[in-house]
C-alpha cells in the first residue's frame, strides 16, 4: 500500500522544510516500523512560484498503514502542523500497489 502526502509550501520557508523533512519527519515516520521507504520529490507544475513536494510512504500491508493512523499519525501530523502553521496545505490519499517495474 502506498500512503502520498502532498504538501505545498510557502516558498520562504522550501530550504529548512527540506532539511527538516529529510533529517526529523521522515526517519520519524520511518522509526514506527509502518513503512519500509519512503521517497520525497518536488513536484513540477504549471504555475510560478510554486512549491510543492510528495511524500510517498510504501507500507507492506493495509494493516501497518492502519497501525500508523491509529498509533502514530496524530502526533507526527502535529508537530508538522505547528512547526509550519500557516505556510502549507497538505493532502493525503492512498494507493495500491499494482506493480513495480525495473529495468
């Protein structure tokens, strides 16, 4: 299962949301043993100026994605949440895993 978030941020804040996200958020998330990677990206649109990334957490099974809400998502979402009150939006969906391709 895979767990997308995306979040656009005001382009003030892009150099220590990164950082922060590379070197606390992510290996937070990553520590509660519900997802086995996770990959970060910028994503490219059409209007300027903007600054948005994904967030895309691989999880093995519905149930460790389900363990995550129940257990860990609250907490981890705060801290974001008030760490960059007022300079994002973010939204989240779900996928599942059809395949996986490499060359």
């Amino acid at each position: 299962m895979l767990y997308n978030v995306t979040v656009s941020i005001d382009p003030s804040i892009e150099t220590d949301w990164v950082h922060w996200m590379q070197n606390v958020h992510i290996p937070a998330v990553l520590q509660t043993k519900c997802f086995t990677k996770c990959v970060l990206s910028k994503v490219h649109g059409n209007e300027a100026g903007e600054c948005t990334f994904s967030v895309l957490y691989w999880a093995i099974s519905k149930q460790d994605f389900e363990q995550y809400l129940s257990t860990h998502a609250l907490t981890l979402q705060m801290e974001h949440s008030t760490r960059y009150e007022g300079k994002f939006v973010a939204f989240r969906t779900t996928m599942d895993l059809i395949s996986e391709l490499n060359p």
